[in-house]
C-alpha cells in the first residue's frame, strides 16, 4: 500500500498548522499574552503568544507541517516498496 503523498503532506500541514494556532488562542486564554517566550518563538520567525502570532503560527505550521508530511508519506513509500518487493 502506498501513501499519496501531496495528500499526507496536506493532511500533516492542516493538523500541525491548526494545532498551533489553537494551542495559542489556548494560552491567550488562560494564561493571557505576558510575552513570554517558549521553544516555538525560537523556531518560528515573528511567532508569538497573541493574536498576531498565532496566524503567523498557522502559516509557519502549514508549511512545516507540509514538508514534514511530503518527506514522511515518501520515505514510507520507499520503505514499503522495498520491504514488499522481499516478501
């Protein structure tokens, strides 16, 4: 069985790009926007916890989340292929 993988990419990207920006509106919630940086403000260029930051955070997520998935579903089908071609 193979992975289509333009649609793992979109699936991967649409998950990790909307996780993001929940997770943030999250902690403006509760937490309030004090600022304060965490290990996403250092990975993601002008992301930060408030509103702005959290459709920066959706982009960046969507990218990510795409090339995370495109390399994903491709080397499971390198895998797959090789581990059934020994079957």
């Amino acid at each position: 069985m193979r992975l289509n993988v333009k649609a793992t990419a979109a699936a991967f990207g649409l998950i990790w790009g909307l996780g993001l920006f929940a997770i943030t509106w999250w902690i403006i919630l509760f937490e309030g926007s004090a600022g304060q940086g965490n290990i996403l403000t250092q990975i993601y260029r002008g992301y930060s916890i408030s509103p702005m930051g959290s459709l920066i955070g959706l982009i960046w997520g969507l990218i990510d989340g795409f090339i995370g998935g495109a390399i994903f579903a491709w080397l499971y089908n390198v895998f797959a292929a090789r581990f059934q071609e020994q079957a």
